[in-house]
C-alpha cells in the first residue's frame, strides 16, 4: 500500500491506515540509518529535487541525506542563484525541473497553497516541505513517530502543543494527524497568537500553560517567530518565557514519563529552557532521526516500491 494521490500536500489528505503504512516504513528505514554503510539501491535512477524558497537546516538535509541513502539522484536547487531571483515564476521553474528528468519536487515556500499550485503545473510527484502559515505534513509525521516509538499508541494520550498556534503549519499539521489518531490535544499560548474557533476542530484551548501540561504525556513546544515581537503579538521574549516558558519546574506537572518535543530550531531561555531541552525527557534530537526516516519512507511510498 502506497499514498493515494500523485502528490504528499497536507496530513489531512491522509487516511488513518496510509498514516500506519508511513510509521511501519519509517522504523524499516531507521534500520539503514544506522548502518555502517548507510546506502541501498531502492531509488537507483530516480531524480529527487529539493526546491526551498526559505531557509532550512533539518528538513531540507533530511530530504537530501533520504534520497542518497536509497540511491537517489539528489540536486539541491539554491533558489539565492536561480532564476527565481530574475523574475522567474513558480510554474516556469516547475516545468523546467520537470523537463530535466525530475521525478519528486520537495518544496517549501512562504506562500500558502504554493506546492498544491506547483502540483498542478507538472507530472512529477510534489511533496510539501511548509507553505506558509498551511501545513507541514513530514514534521507531523516525523512527531506522531516519535510518540508512537514510545507509547505504542497516540489514542487517548494528552498532547499539549504550547507557543505560536496561530502562525504555526506545524501545530496545524500535528492537530490533523494526532485527532485522527485518537489523541487529546491542547493548544496553548497567548491569547494574540490563538486562531478564534479552534475549539470547533475538536482540540481543546487554554492561555494558561499549566492547565496544558496537567498530566500530559507529551509536550511540544513551538519556535517563537521573533518577528511576531515586532508585530505587537506579546510584550517582550522575557515576559513570553516567564509565562509560556517550558521549565523542569513546570514539567513537573505533567505525566513522569512526558515526551519533550520542539520542531526545531529552539530558542533556548525563550520557550524552553536548556535544561529541559537536554534532559532525560526530551526527544528533539530522535525528532531529527526520525525524520530522515520518514522522508526516506515517502519517498520509497510514493517512487520506489515496485518491484523493490
């Protein structure tokens, strides 16, 4: 069983049993990471193309180390010396890869809805790397694995997500995949920087950070976009960190056995501090891990399994 649908766009477009088929792939692949020689022929001739419109460190060497482990011809397209800067449009830089030989396009882009765009315009699978304030359908994917890696199962576990809610793709994309799974899920954070209506979508939202983190088994902080300092959305990063701040003290209120995440990159002493960030509980490095695992696991999913 593979994914349904030519491209990979949003974690809703995902049914419970294609979410399963991901995660059991993904521990396959964790097998050939940690080999000594970190090399299988699975993709042998297939083009993999990374097209990032913004910066990225994890998903973007995730994507490119996924594609080589199986053999893959990887090309890192650097958008800062392409025709982009010229002038050129999302489409004509799409057909362009197309008629190259590209197989799969891993893009991430600031404008909402760019990769369902781009998906349109060429033949070649599209897998969606973050667009905008939309989705970020491997993140989510990577951190219901790691949750499942440790509970065995999502169903039924308190999972408070806790920062930016309202600009976050990776808060969006965690809430559809965790709600399908059967999880409680938390949206915490300043009341500026929590979407109106969310209690609609079956979450449950609270300003108050040690309400969220009562008995949870997970706790996912999220990045704080400093540009939403500017923007007048909290008062200052120290006041943020003294209210929603992750410290061992208020860890203490949930689960004994809570998971730590953050999606990375973190802000130390702002939404979590150092301590917890490296202590016992926390997971954001194995995030990493896993998410070369699930990248690899997509990319076999929706390239590589016949005949494999």
């Amino acid at each position: 069983m593979g994914i349904k649908g030519k491209d990979l766009l949003t974690v809703e477009q995902l049914t419970r049993e294609e979410m399963e088929t991901i995660f059991h792939t993904a521990r396959e692949m964790k097998g050939i990471i940690s080999r000594d020689i970190k090399k299988v022929p699975t993709l042998r001739g297939k083009v993999v193309i990374t097209l990032f419109y913004e910066p990225s460190t994890r998903t973007r060497a995730s994507f490119e180390l996924a594609g080589k482990y199986m053999s893959a011809d990887v090309v890192n397209l650097n958008i800062a010396t392409s025709s982009v800067v010229k002038g050129e449009s999302l489409k004509d830089t799409g057909l362009t890869l197309q008629v190259m030989g590209a197989d799969i396009i891993v893009i991430r882009h600031g404008m909402s809805g760019a990769p369902k765009m781009l998906g349109q315009y060429v033949p070649a699978r599209v897998i969606n790397a973050g667009d905008g304030y939309h989705a970020h359908p491997t993140q989510a994917l990577l951190d219901m694995m790691t949750i499942k890696e440790h509970y065995g199962e999502i169903k039924g576990l308190k999972v408070a997500i806790v920062g930016d809610i309202l600009h976050s793709r990776v808060a969006r994309s965690n809430m559809e995949g965790l709600l399908k799974l059967g999880a409680d899920v938390w949206f915490c954070g300043p009341p500026t920087l929590l979407p109106a209506g969310l209690e609609k979508t079956g979450v449950k939202v609270t300003p108050d950070i040690e309400e969220a983190l009562q008995n949870a088994q997970v706790a996912m902080m999220l990045r704080i976009q400093l540009e939403r300092q500017k923007a007048g959305l909290f008062p200052s990063l120290r006041e943020y960190s003294r209210l929603y701040g992750l410290t061992s003290q208020r860890l203490k209120l949930a689960d004994p056995h809570c998971l730590v995440l953050h999606p990375g990159p973190i802000n130390r002493g702002v939404e979590i501090s150092g301590e917890v960030a490296d202590g016992v509980q926390s997971l954001i490095n194995e995030q990493v891990t896993n998410g070369v695992a699930v990248r690899m696991a997509l990319l076999y999913l929706m390239l590589g399994q016949k005949g494999e």
